[in-house]
C-alpha cells in the first residue's frame, strides 16, 4: 500500500487563509471606493463611474499579457507561484493607493491618481483567472475532531446581519415588501441562475446546466458582474428550488459547479475525490442548539467590554500570527504571541460566551 504522505502545518494554514485578502479587497472597493471618493475626496461620481469602465477595457490585455509572462516564466517556486506571492505586495500598495489619494492635488492628478493606481489593482487581481488560485483546507488542531467550517444547515437566525431601513425613506412598506419579493421561488431563480435561455439551460430531466458561452460569463468575474444581480447581503431561501430537482444557486449544483472551475481548481478537488469546496472541508451536523456562535461574537459592541477584548485578541492574532508562521524559531514566536494573547485577558471574552451558550442551550 502506497504511503499516505500529509502537508505541514504551515502549508494548510496558508492555503487555508489564502482567500482573506481577496475578499478584503473586493469588500473595500464594492462597499467603500465610491463612498471615499465622493464625500471624503470630493470627486463627481459620474467622472469616477466613467473612469472605473475604462480601465475595465485594458483587462482585455493585461490578462493576454499576464498569462503570457506566467506560461514563460520558470523558477524555483514554478510559473505561478512568484506572480501569485509578489502580487500580494501589489494589491496591499494599490489598494492604499486608491484611499490614499493626497488632498493637495488639483482635481485633474486626483483623477489620474485614482485611475492608474485603480487599474493597477484590478490587474494584480486579474492573475486568479490567470491560474492563481487556492483551495480551503479543513483545519482543526487534532486529528479526531469534526470542524465546524461547515455544518448541515437549518432554520437558525443569524443576528450578527441584518437590514435597516433608514428614517428618510419615503416608502418603509414599498422597502419591506421589496425585501419580501426577492425571496419569491421566481426571483430567487433569477437573481442566482439568470434567465433561461440566457443565462442556463433546462435538460429533459428538468436538470440545469450551461453552454460554453454560458459558462465563460460565470467563470469571468466581469462578465458575471454585467449579467447577473445576486443581492448578496439580502435575504435568500438556501436548498431546492420549487421544482425539487435543481438547487437555489450555481456553486451548489455539483455537476455544474465543478466543470466551471478553473483547471487548477478541478485538479486539486480530483485529486482529493471531491467536486466542491464544501466537501472539500467536510459538512458536519451542527454540534447544538447554540451554534453559530459567530452570530452573537460579531454582534458584541466596541464599547462593551467583552468587544474591546474581543477587538485586542484580533489585533494581537493580526500582528503576531504571520511571525508566528513565517518565524525560524516557531516555539519562541508562539511564546511570544501566547503572552501578548494572555495579556487581554481573553478569560472575561470567554466567559461571557459561555453565559451565551448556556442560555440558548435552554432556550
């Protein structure tokens, strides 16, 4: 029998965090740049909105250009590998640059700074779709326990999110009923597959799948951004759709999901025997009444003091974690991290988490 062989520590925690700084990114400029540019720098949203579409043309040739430099490049860490690593340090210098755009420029250099320092940033990211890419790993910290990444999910209310209507609308029952309709089977099909015919297909088994012209606008992120509206952070109906046959979005129906992967991405599940990131880490029954515990953690004040300890821990793991994994001496590095851990009194935060357990134990 052939020797079962396991990655390091150190190579499932960075593959496992590998996606945070994509996300952070994508969360600074959807939900941010046009607020910071407007109000904070005092540019026309029009001019901005003019200039985000044009440097969304020249994609069409920095992505020829950078698959083309990684299929010649050769080293040590491979052809992806040096372009995946440097990149980081591109993303974390362009994005400052585009929140960082100085107030002593004349309106015009505040244009250009932003464009040029925009635009190089969407080139930085554009290398996932030249084969840079990561997969989840399912960590715990012994072998033996079931993680809790993922967990079968049922009716349980997450308070850490939610909606707010504010005081100036002129139509608080127009607002409630909008929220109410995108939960109807109908728009929940149009909001995460499209429109038949378009945007998928319906096989003689009611199954739905794509065409290859189909599967290009959910494999580019630009194009899925021109043709589909997900409404992400609104409510949604997870499971079958009304029909029993097909699931509520794309990423959930297995056949589809795994074929418009990007090759990389198909070989790493292949190679573990599974077709999707959630077998990829394994779906758990939900360990009790209390989970998700996230929705009580995120929803704790600033102000309060189990939040501001809670804020100290994050800041602490934010400094020293990336010591600790890139540190020659690991045992003297997690010393470290674990007295400046200690040193926030981490108890009080736990101890009000269990008082919080304990109570939606007993419901």
């Amino acid at each position: 029998m052939e020797e079962k062989t396991y990655l390091k520590w150190y190579n499932k925690v960075g593959y496992g965090t590998g996606d945070i700084a994509g996300n952070v990114v994508y969360a600074f400029l959807s939900s941010f740049v046009m607020i910071y540019l407007t109000n904070t720098v005092g540019l026309n949203s029009g001019i901005v909105g003019t200039l985000i579409a044009v440097s969304k043309l020249f994609d069409g040739v920095t992505d020829i250009f950078f698959g083309t430099m990684i299929d010649r490049t050769k080293s040590k860490m491979g052809k992806a590998r040096p372009w995946m690593f440097y990149g980081f340090f591109g993303c974390a210098v362009t994005l400052f640059g585009v929140f960082a755009i100085p107030t002593s420029l004349g309106k015009t250099a505040q244009y250009a700074w932003f464009f040029i320092a925009y635009t190089l940033l969407n080139d930085e990211q554009g290398l996932r779709e030249q084969g840079c890419d990561y997969v989840p790993l399912p960590i715990t910290r012994e072998e033996g326990i079931a993680n809790q990444w993922h967990v079968t999910r049922s009716a349980e209310l997450d308070s850490s999110t939610g909606l707010s209507i504010t005081v100036s609308c002129e139509d608080i029952d127009g607002a409630l009923q909008f929220v109410s309709d995108l939960l109807e089977p109908e728009i929940i099909k149009l909001r995460f597959w499209g429109k038949e015919g378009d945007d998928y297909c319906v096989d003689e088994n009611g199954l739905f799948y794509l065409t290859e012209e189909q599967e290009k606008r959910w494999m580019t992120s630009e194009e899925k951004r021109k043709h589909f509206c997900f409404y992400s952070y609104f409510p949604r109906v997870e499971g079958r759709l009304s029909d029993g046959i097909n699931t509520f979005s794309l990423e959930y129906q297995t056949t589809e999901f795994f074929k418009n992967q990007p090759e990389d991405i198909q070989e790493c599940f292949s190679a573990y025997g599974v077709t999707n990131y959630v077998d990829m880490i394994g779906n758990n029954e939900s360990p009790g009444a209390w989970y998700p515990m996230y929705s009580y953690t995120t929803s704790l004040s600033s102000n309060s003091p189990a939040g501001q300890i809670r804020d100290q821990m994050e800041a602490v793991k934010h400094k020293w974690l990336p010591q600790v994994i890139m540190a020659e001496d690991f045992e003297t590095a997690w010393e470290q991290y674990m007295k400046a851990y200690d040193s926030c009194n981490p108890e009080i935060y736990y101890r009000m988490l269990q008082l919080e357990v304990e109570k939606r134990v007993k419901g």
